[in-house]
C-alpha cells in the first residue's frame, strides 16, 4: 500500500475550469508538501503546510492540510495551459524519509 | 535562486559497469538525498545523508550503491556493478532542514542513466 495516495491519477481539463487535486494518508504528517515536476526535471517545491487546517494561497493555487495532518488537497483556480505538470504530495510521518505520492498529472487544454 | 547541480545530465553504460553521479547541494544545506525515478513510476527515496554519514537508506539502497561527500561541496552516489534495471533518472536533492520541514527539498535536474 502506499503511503501517501494521490487522486486522481489523471486530470485533464479546459483552460479556464477549476480543478482539484487530492493527497490521502492514514498517516500523521508533521508537514506535507507538494511538488510540481516537468518532464525530464526535478521536483519543485511549491508550499509545505504544517499546521493543521492551514490553508495557503500561491497566486491560482489554494492549498489545504486536513485539520487532522492526515490529507491536503491543492486546488487550482481558472487553470492556464502553463499550469500543465505532474503534482506531487510529499511527506514523512515519523521517520528520516520524504516519501512520495505517485503524482497526479494534469492536463490543461488551450 | 541557489540551485542544486547535477552532472552529467545523461549517462549511458553498460550492465556491470560502475557509474558515479555527481551532485553539488546548495551550499548552506546541511541534508542531502538521493532519489531515483524509474520511467513512468514514483519518486522513490534511496538514501539520507547528514554530518557526513548516511542516516537512513532504503531497501532499494543495497551494497552496489554507495555515496561520498569528497570535498565541500560535492556529493555523489557510485553504482558499483550496473544492472539493467538501474536505469532511471536519479535526483538529488538537499535541504536546510531535518527532512526539509518548512522550507522543502530543493532538488537538481537529474542524471538519466541508461544501462545497456
């Protein structure tokens, strides 16, 4: 099972539409981040959250931590052919490692 | 923006040859970490590295891959005998903090090893 689950595995949308991308645990984070990666590239940090119930604005992008440190969800207002990426949540519960969610890749129509 | 580099960018191979993947972390960083993303799977954790020691490694992580901080600066990870299915993009990333709370990995672009 994975750590952290990621929904949904693919989104593909108009340019203009809203869209929500989720990340699931049963785990407890002390922070949570999320990533944007290009093909071919490394990760980019976009935010980490920390407190629960956090919410933090990034331009378009709104992101939420559950108030229980256990899911955060990234939402992305009047989404543009930029915003085109993998997404990925990233955590670790109570060890060394930051673990990965598998991604969702979203696709932003013209 | 400090970055985090990598090089070289592409690295072909063939099975049992060693590879070593070079990395320059930022240089007020104080954790260091290695990942690999086979094509078209997750980002997946190999190994940790602080006070010039590793902290944590993965089951991934086995006696073929070692990794070294030489100098000041660099950090690489050294495949010994390549197998094929070591083929992937291997990111290595740093961080000022302990497991990069608050402030995030910062992570390079990436080496593309292919084993043939």
């Amino acid at each position: 099972t994975q750590l952290l689950e990621q929904s949904p595995q693919f989104l593909s949308i108009q340019e203009g539409e809203n869209l929500t991308v989720y990340c699931n645990s049963s785990s407890v984070f002390s922070s949570l981040q999320w990533y944007r990666q290009e093909p071919g590239e490394g990760p980019v940090l976009l935010v980490t959250v920390v407190t629960g119930g956090e919410v933090k604005k990034l331009k378009r992008l709104t992101f939420q931590f559950g108030d229980a440190r256990k899911d955060s969800s990234l939402h992305i207002t009047a989404a543009q052919p930029g915003d085109t990426g993998l997404y990925l949540c990233a955590g670790a519960p109570n060890d060394y490692k930051l673990s990965f969610g598998a991604g969702t890749t979203v696709t932003v129509r013209a | 923006e400090p970055e985090v580099t990598q090089t070289p960018s592409h690295q072909v191979t063939q099975m049992g040859q060693e590879v070593i993947l070079r990395c320059v972390p930022i240089s007020n960083h104080l954790y260091f970490y290695w990942y690999r993303q086979i094509l078209g799977q997750k980002v997946e954790f190999l190994v940790s590295f602080y006070n010039n020691e590793i902290s944590e490694k993965s089951e991934i992580f086995d006696d073929q891959f070692s990794v070294e901080r030489p100098d000041g600066s660099n950090f690489t990870l050294k495949i010994r005998s390549t197998k094929l299915e070591d083929s992937a993009m291997y990111f290595c990333a740093s961080s000022e903090t302990y497991r990069g709370n608050n402030y995030g990995y910062t992570f390079g672009s990436g080496t593309r090893l292919t084993v043939v």
